[in-house]
C-alpha cells in the first residue's frame, strides 16, 4: 500500500462513530475518588484536545474501526490480568537486543522517562550476551544466558536481499526468546532492538509485538531514527544518512529518536497494562496506521486513560505531572512542556472536590468474557486470547503493518 495525499481529508472508517460528549463522560464513569475527582475538572477536561479526523488514507481511523474501551470495560479487563496471583509484580522490566549506539539511542533516558511515566520501578537486564550476523547462513545469531545459568545459542529467523544487503530477523522469535527469562516478578519485559523487524512475509515492517499473556513484548526503533529514509514498498530499501556531522546535529537526531521512543514505549506499556486504543481525544493511545500519524501524536494520555493508569497504579497525578514536567524541561521538550504546565497551572488552582459527585459510586457491571471487547490488533487482547504456549502469529504492535 503506498501512502496516497488527497485533496480533501479523508473520513473515519464506515461504521466508525465518532464520540459525543455523552460517549465521553459515559467512557470517563462517575467519578467516585477525591483524588480524580479534584483534577477532573472542566477547565482541566479543556486542556486535552479532541480526536482529529484522518488526514490521510493511512491514518487508522480510515482503516479500523475502533469500538473504544471505557474505564468500566477497563476495569472488567484488568481483573483477568492483573490478579490476586500477579499482585507482586510491580518492575517493568527493558532489555537491549543487540548492537544499540549509544550516540544516537539513549537507553537511560528513556527508563528514567518510564519510570516517570508510570510511577513503577524500571530495571534494565542482559540476558542477550550476543547478537550477531552469521555471513555463511546470512542469518542473525544470538548467545543467551538463561535462568539456570547457562549460555546457549539460537537461529533467528531471517530474511536477507542479497543486493541491498538489508536483514530484518523475525520478532516471534524474539518474544520466544525472552519467554524463556522473564523474571517472577516482572510486570513486563520488553526488548528494545535498533535491528529491523518484520512478523511474516507481506510486512514492510513491524514497529513490534506483545504477548501480553507471557508479559513480554518487543519493539524496534530501527524505523525511528531520524536519518533514515526507506522505500514505502519495498521492505529491503532502506538509506541512512550519512554520520559526519556536528555534535549538534547528533545531539538533534538522539533527542528526537528519544522523544519516538518514549511514546512508542509508554503507548505499547499501556496495550501491556489492558488499555486499549483510545477514541475519546487526542491521545498517546491513540492506534496510528504509519509513522507520520504516530509522529504526530502526543505523549500523554487522555483522562479517559489518566483514570485506567492511576487505578491500576495509584500514583499521585500532580506529582507524576511535575516529574514528567522535569523531564520534558531537561529534553528540551518544547510542546510537552506547555502541556503539562497548563494541566499542572488548572490542578493547582482548581478548587475543592464536588461532594456531591464524589458520592456516586462507580457501578461495575458483571465482568464479559474478555475477548469480547473487541479491539483488532491489540497487544493486550491477542494477550487475553493466546494460551500460554502458543505463538502470536497477528502483529499487535502500535502499527498493525506498513505494506
Ligand atoms: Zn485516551
Ligand atoms: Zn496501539
């Protein structure tokens, strides 16, 4: 599919509807926590702008429709993913797949960004010893070290053109990989690769996929990188930019790969944690069918989804604000910056919470079978679905796939 530029814009998808204020409070629920219900204001309410309409044919809401969660449907959800059981896991865990550059991939700051984001402890482990290209097979190898201590050495699964030289390797086994170690305690493991990922034939490429069910889950930044350029239709294009360049100018290229990474991260955590793509405003959960829409997306939640993560973490929302905010501020952020300080400028003047309102109580309706909710292409609903064993042969990554 190449990416076509029409005149006018195009609509969502038939049969998509588009939500009303009504949808919106009623994906919102009553409001039944002072905490929620001293920030979930109406001035704060207008700092979040609405879902935009498709620009382009690519767009996701031109592709998919998109049911939506609410907050209650969340909840109904969570109970079969975060149970009694998984109570102690509470570390989200990174991992690197092979060769990262860390002139132009900065690891540190984006845990120190995923920390703050979802007020969780983030550890960063190496159980990949090695990851490297086998030029006899033309096959990508890796050396593990795995829970009983050993080392072993797997095949990845590969395809190589033989005339631009370009690999990319096979994300399932990848996630197969990190099956195998993924600690007890572990909310998630997540590797991050700058190699080139696809899940079966037909992809340009994959930005990822989660099994959510396993709590693991794998993403490339590979397609990221600002200096790259690739053909929209054939997988094996790809050019990077030459490096001589200024410190300034790398300075430039990391801050933006971080600033991709960040949402990319926090957006497929989310999938992870049981959220589902958002429809209610403009929003980091937000589906995006090409990087150009996930370039344009914003990195903070909506309060449709502020209201999932904080009863699933129960974080301070104005302190996890300010956090953010000193994040944004030493990456020079300029946009996020504005953001969280009107939010922050609204929650701090706002006054005391409407008694009234905090009396009603959120009425959860009998829990659904849980792959009812039927979002296509989600990490945590491929997560619901899959016995334990199985393989995930449907890409659940932010992007379903850029053919
Ligand atoms: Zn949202
Ligand atoms: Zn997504």
């Amino acid at each position: 599919m190449s990416i076509s530029f029409e005149q006018n814009s195009p609509s969502y998808v038939r049969d998509f509807k588009v939500p009303r204020k009504l949808d919106i409070q009623n994906a919102l629920g009553k409001l039944d926590d002072n905490n929620i219900n001293s920030v979930f204001t109406e001035e704060f309410y207008e700092t979040f702008d609405s879902l935009p309409l498709p620009k382009k044919e690519t767009d996701w809401l031109a592709q998919y429709v998109e049911k939506g969660q609410t907050y209650t449907e969340f909840l109904q959800l969570s109970r079969t993913l975060h149970t009694k059981s998984s109570y102690h896991r509470k570390v989200i865990y990174l991992t690197l797949f092979g060769q990262i550059d860390n002139t132009i991939f900065d690891i540190d700051s984006l845990m120190d960004y995923t920390q703050r984001f979802f007020q969780m402890e983030v550890k960063l482990i190496n159980p990949f010893i090695n990851v490297k290209w086998n030029d006899e097979k033309n096959q990508w190898i890796c050396t593990m070290s795995l829970n009983n201590g050993k080392n072993r050495n797997f095949n990845l699964r590969t395809r190589y053109n033989e005339e631009t030289k370009h690999s990319q390797i096979c994300v399932t086994g990848i996630l197969n990989l990190l099956k195998k170690v993924v600690p007890d305690d572990a909310r998630c493991l997540i590797a991050l690769s700058m190699c080139d990922l696809y899940g079966d034939d037909t992809d340009l490429f994959i930005a990822g996929l989660a099994m959510g069910n396993c709590r693991v889950a794998t993403f490339s930044l590979y397609r990221y990188d600002p200096y790259l350029t690739f053909n929209e239709s054939d997988w094996f294009s790809c050019k990077l930019k030459s490096a001589t360049e200024s410190e300034k100018q790398i300075a430039k290229r990391r801050n933006l790969l971080l600033l991709r990474a960040c949402r990319l991260l926090t957006h497929e955590i989310c999938h992870l944690f049981g959220i589902a793509h958002c429809i209610y405003y403009s929003c980091l959960v937000n589906g995006s069918g090409d990087l150009e829409e996930d370039f344009g997306q914003p990195l903070l939640e909506c309060p449709v989804d502020l209201r999932k993560l904080y009863s699933l973490i129960n974080f301070n929302i104005c302190t996890r604000y300010e956090q953010l905010l000193t994040f944004f501020k030493m990456h020079d952020f300029l946009d996020e910056i504005k953001m969280v300080e009107t939010k922050l400028n609204i929650i701090k003047h706002s006054p005391e919470p409407n008694s009234s309102n905090s009396s009603m109580l959120t009425k959860i309706v009998k829990r659904k079978r849980a792959n009812k909710i039927n979002t296509k292409n989600d990490a945590f609903l491929t997560a619901a679905t899959v016995p334990e064993d199985e393989e995930v042969s449907e890409t659940s990554a932010k992007h379903t796939k850029c053919h």
